[in-house]
C-alpha cells in the first residue's frame, strides 16, 4: 500500500483543529504550557496508558471517559503532572468541567493529560484561564498542530509531528500525531505523551484493537531508560470524516487503516526514541530467529535497556559481549551457542559474533560504522520463526547532566 | 553475638594462604593481574554463579568442581573473561591442571575465575607461567591477602577485603574475604567476585545453605547498573582448623556461624555498590510494611536500579516522585496511597511523601542530607510484615565516561 507523508500532523485529517498557548504554568513567558486537540465532531477514540501502578489523575479520567469509545477534545498541560497530589481528581475534573462548558460539548467527551513535575499540587486557576483562550486560536492550519506539539514539549529537543495520507475505495484517508517523549520535567519525572487524529471512519471497538497492536510493535518497544512514567499516554481519534466507508469488520479497510496507523506509531516511537535525553543516537535491536513472539521481543528491550550496550554505543565502541550479555539476564529462552551479532548503519554492516563467539573483525571498520546516528544491533539467537524489534537511545554525560542537575 | 573486625582479609582465618602476582595478562608491569587462594587443608567449600544463560568456562567448570561440595585452592586471573571463546574450556583445564600439579591436590578441588574482556581468547602462557609464582609467594601475612584482592581489581578504585572474629563454644571463629566490584575492564564486562574464607568447621550442605541465605540478602541485593554479568562468582571455603566442633545441624553454632557470614557479606556487598563505577554515593533502599518478602526485594531493587532515582542522588535532588515511579512499575503488589517515604543520611532525616502524596519539607534541609556519601531511602509501603534492603550507587558522568569510552 502506498503511503504518503504530508504536511500538518494532527490536523492533517479532516475535522480537527488545535492549538498551544502559553498559560503561567511555566515561568518562561515565551514557552507554550497548554494545548488543545479538538475535533468539529464527536470521534470514535481509544487509549493505551501506562501500566504503572502509580499513575496520575488525568489518567484515571481518561481510562473512566474512553469506556464508552467516544471523545471530541483533548486538553494537555505541560510544567505539571498531575500526580500524587491529594487534590488531584479536583483539579482534573475542574480541567474536564471547563473545557466542556467553553466547547459546548458533554464532559465525557473531554480527555485530558498532565505532564511534568509530580507531588506538587496543579495551578489550576492558569488552566481554567487558558482554555478560552486555546479555543480563540484553534486551527485546522498546520500551525495549529505546531504550537500543540510545542505546548507538550518538556526537555525534547525537537517538536514531534507527523502526517501521512493513504488511499482506499477511492477516497484519502489521513493520520496525523504529535508526541512529546521521556524527558524530565525541570526534571522530575519522565512521560511518553501520543496523540493520533484520522478521518477514517472506524468502530471504537476496531479502533481500540488497532491501537493496541500498534502500540505493542512500537511505543512499548521503545525504552529511553527503563523507567516507566506515571502518565504515559496515546490516545487516538477518529472523526470519520474522510468520506470512506465505516470499518466495522477486520476487513480489507481494517487491514490497510492497521498499516497506516503502524506507519504512524512506528515514525513517533522512533522520534520518541531518537530524542531520548541526552541521545545523539537512535539505536535499534533486530531480534530474529526466536522460539515466541514474547521471547523475541523481552531479548530487543533487554539489549536496548542494557545501560552498558547504550553507554558503548555512545562511544561508538564495537562492544559485543555486552550486548551478549543482555540477551544472558533477560529471562527469554534461547540457544546460546547460535547466536550471531551484527552492527549495521549508512556506513554498512559487520558481524562481530557467529555461533556465541566472537569473529575477528576491523576495529576500525566498526567504528565507521558505529560512529553513524542511526545504529542497528541484528541478533539472531537461533532457528525460531519470531522476530521483533525495539528502540532506543545511547547513555550520554548529558543524560545525566539533565537527570542529576538541582531542581531550581 | 559480638562480632569483632580484624585485619588480614582471606588470611585471618586459621589455615588460608594467598597470593597476587603479575603474570603479564595486563601489559602495565606495576599492575598484579593473577591471585590464588590456597588452604592448608581440604576445605568444605560452596559457592553462587551468575544466573546468566550466557556464563564464562570457569563459572561452569566451578559448579562442577563444587558438586562434591570440597575445594582447597582458587586461581583467579583479571584482564580476560574467558567468556564466548571457542577455547575457553580448554583454557580453563589448562589453569586447573596447572594448579593441581604445582600445587599437589587434585583437580577437582581447584577452582577458578575470570574476570576482564570477553569474546578474547585466553593467553593462557602467563597463567601457567604465573602458577608457580603464585605458590612461591603464598603468605598467611596480611600481605598475602591484600596481594590477592589488589589482583583481581578491574575498574575497582579501592581494593576491598574485610574479616571478622567471633566466638562460639570458647573458641574463636573468623571469617575473611576479598571481592572485586562491578568494573569493567578496559571496558567490557561487569563482574563482581568474591571470595570468603573462614576457619569454621562445617558440613558442606550447611556451608552451601548458609551462603545461598546471605548472598540472597546481600550480594542478590546490589545492584550498579542492572546488568548481571557474565562472570558473577562467589565463592565460600570452610577449613575448620579454628577448632570449634563441627556445625552439622541447624542448632545455635550455626545460627551463629550464619550471622557471622552475613555480616561479612552484606560488608563486601556495600563495598561493591559503593565502589559501583562512577559512584559518588552508596544508595541503600529499605523497604518495610511489604505483603510478602518477594515483594520487598523487588520493590528495594526497582528503586536502586532507577537511572532517574540514581541521576537524582548524584545530583543530591529529593526527587521522591521517582521512588514512587520506580515502586510503581516494579510489579510488586503494595498500597500507592499508603506508601510514605523518607530519606536519610548522617545529616539527619526527612519525610518526603506521606500516604502516597507529597509533604512539604524543607529543601534546604533535604539537601544537607543528600549531599553526605552515604544515603538511605525508606519507604513504607503498607501495613505488611515484610522489610528488604538493597543496595546500589548513583549514576554519574564518570559512569558514562568509563562505559563509553572507546576500547584502545
């Protein structure tokens, strides 16, 4: 299927509009704090949120307003997260009970997120100021995209966008997201935060099953640092607008939305990953010849987690054994004595380890290759049909720079 | 019981010699690259291995050579792993043969360790050469000890060795040791050795059951960086030439035997953690009010393995909403809204979050306490009858620095 990139990220598909303003959440007058996504109509809509036990009241909103499959806006702030504060349900509701007064639409319909510092209790008062004011400046122009992907911003060096159109039964039909990914926020907690619009028309019930396969191939193959935030979040919304016919059976029209939205999920987690604190290089395991898809995928996030594997990335060091050793502690099951390493970027490939041990290989001809900012790790670890892949980034003295600096 | 520190390391026991050389593995001539451990007697010995998959020839070489549960001697080499290399086996009979027949004993009752670069074949000429140097230079002097655990340092900034004494039935028990850290060696692999002497009389079924329980609360509870290496060995040999009868059954010499032995290890465990690479600061979590004692461990050592927990001590940050992260993604079953945490040094104490919310305090005073080389994380997480404590360091850029770094 022919997938083409375009221009305005979320609001690429038709129907949405958004915006960014800056509130007073944060101090710096000239940073976006607050955004909001919203859609002319109600959209079938799905999310997938952190696992951890610990999560923020925003979460918890979202999971009890996305049980009926439906949402039209979402509200997103920067510079607080929201979480562990005795008044944290209080002020998402405030959030909520705002967002649906000045957009004339049903309190459920409004799903919010909070992202940065945890334990300290929410300003409100900029919040319930900026909502009217975010929806003066929605727009369905790619600035409107834009200064939402700056508002959720955190310590990311880049904005996040990404847009892409497709073709079925004769009609375009659009996906669009931003994301912001693990940084800290002046630096106190790190969170994922995903927001994917389209015009297809799709069940909520198919829409929430798509989600969850993408994000199982893609988000939750990516580990900056093995931490899991509070707050992680992707949520996706569909205004059916397009003009394509309704998908309500895993039909062709589901296979080939599924493709699409995969492009998309896969292009964030990779921005998400490459962006990494610190990082000056995306890093990607390949793990093929495994015995179960689980396996497979424990044995990539093993690698891509192994501070000692990001740490010899970083300096471009050809350092197989560690990586050997990762796949060792992670608990998958595999063949030891089949396993065969390869590093791989623009500057070509070299093998360094067949059947468990090392092969001789150019020292300097794995540093050209190592020294590259997108490295591939290619582990076979037998004769198993599974494969999977997980990203990442290098361990950098900036990482810990930003993570080890006095909150000010 | 009244436990007495003593000088002399692996030698203070009754009947153990020991030894470190240069035998040229390393080309710095000043620097010792091979020790053994000797006792005069055939010794009841037991020992705990790396769990992981991918392990080096002389960790399974040692398992066998403990299946008879005796020992008398231990060779280990520093600068190669004798990991992932075709010959390793091969290499590692030649050690042992080498060391039965200068030293006299049988095979079976010599073991051996490695620990420095893996995937390079073993230059096996220096060892078999450094052998008979070794039993040339055997001393029951302090000497003989610090010489051993000088050999086996990797990255290790301190040599670590520690003994005790204590009495039981009118005789003196002692019990020494010596351990390496988890450096890595111009830079490959992390591994943490140690070893431990005592003249205590025991069965070899007490002696491995007594050393399974200690290394389970300490040794099992530090962690630097998460990574299980591929070399991890400790090893325990009992003479029984202290004189004290012979512990056969689990009476009152054994428990005393067994809270002397923990002592020791929980002592050579905080060494390893403190003298973690890049380390600045020991980090002790100690979890209490767990619902099982499994919960506690992995609640303890989600904490100590967090990057953005570790980055926030080296920063001398009192970023608690990290702990609670970290508690939250551990898996462990616990009580969010019940979880109050603390923390602590020799400054004093602070309470941070109470019931799972933050409490004010006072950040200057957080600070001073943080900023000490010592710092202990409390956190009570329920109302369970479970504690645990695990160990670990912060995350500096020196850690970056010596992982990153290119091999030369």
């Amino acid at each position: 299927m022919k997938i083409t990139e375009m221009n305005g990220g979320i609001v690429a598909p038709s129907g949405f509009k958004a915006a960014g303003v800056h509130c007073g959440l944060r101090k710096n007058r000239s940073r976006l704090d607050l955004a909001m996504i919203y859609s002319d109509v109600r959209c079938a809509a799905a999310g997938v949120f952190t696992t951890n036990k610990v999560f923020a009241a925003p979460v918890g909103v979202d999971r009890e307003h996305l049980s009926d499959g439906y949402a039209q806006a979402i509200i997103i702030n920067s510079g607080n997260a929201n979480t562990c504060s005795e008044d944290g349900y209080e002020k998402a509701g405030a959030m909520i009970a705002c967002a649906s007064e000045v957009l004339g639409i049903p309190e459920k319909d409004v799903l919010i997120s909070s992202t940065g510092v945890i334990g300290v209790p929410l300003p409100i008062k900029p919040i319930l100021e900026g909502i009217p004011m975010l929806k003066e400046k929605l727009s369905s122009e790619p600035s409107g995209s834009e200064d939402a992907a700056v508002a959720i911003m955190t310590t990311d060096t880049k904005k996040k966008e990404y847009a892409i159109k497709y073709q079925f039964g004769g009609k375009d039909i659009k996906i669009g997201g931003i994301c912001k990914g693990s940084g800290m926020i002046q630096p106190n907690m790190a969170t994922m935060l995903a927001y994917i619009t389209t015009d297809a028309s799709i069940s909520p019930e198919l829409l929430r099953k798509s989600l969850k396969h993408c994000a199982d191939l893609t988000f939750n193959m990516v580990s900056v640092d093995g931490d899991t935030s509070t707050n992680d979040t992707l949520i996706v919304m569909a205004s059916g607008l397009s003009g394509a016919a309704v998908i309500n059976e895993e039909n062709e029209a589901y296979e080939a939305f599924l493709e699409a939205l995969l492009n998309v999920c896969m292009k964030m987690a990779k921005y998400i990953a490459a962006d990494g604190e610190g990082a000056t290089k995306l890093i990607e395991c390949k793990i093929t010849g495994a015995k179960t898809e689980q396996d497979a995928k424990i044995l990539a996030k093993s690698v891509i987690r192994s501070p000692l594997v990001k740490c010899a990335m970083f300096g471009a060091d050809a350092n197989w054994g560690r990586v050997l050793c990762a796949l060792g502690y992670s608990g998958a099951d595999f063949d030891v004595d089949a396993v065969c390493c390869s590093f791989r970027s623009t500057a070509g490939e070299i093998e360094v380890c067949r059947n468990g041990v090392g092969c001789g290989f150019d020292e300097d001809i794995a540093k050209e290759i190592l020294i590259r900012n997108i490295i591939t790790i290619d582990c076979k670890v037998g004769d198993g049909a599974y494969e999977a892949t997980a990203w990442g980034c290098d361990l950098s003295y900036e990482y810990v720079r930003i993570n080890g600096d006095y909150r000010s």
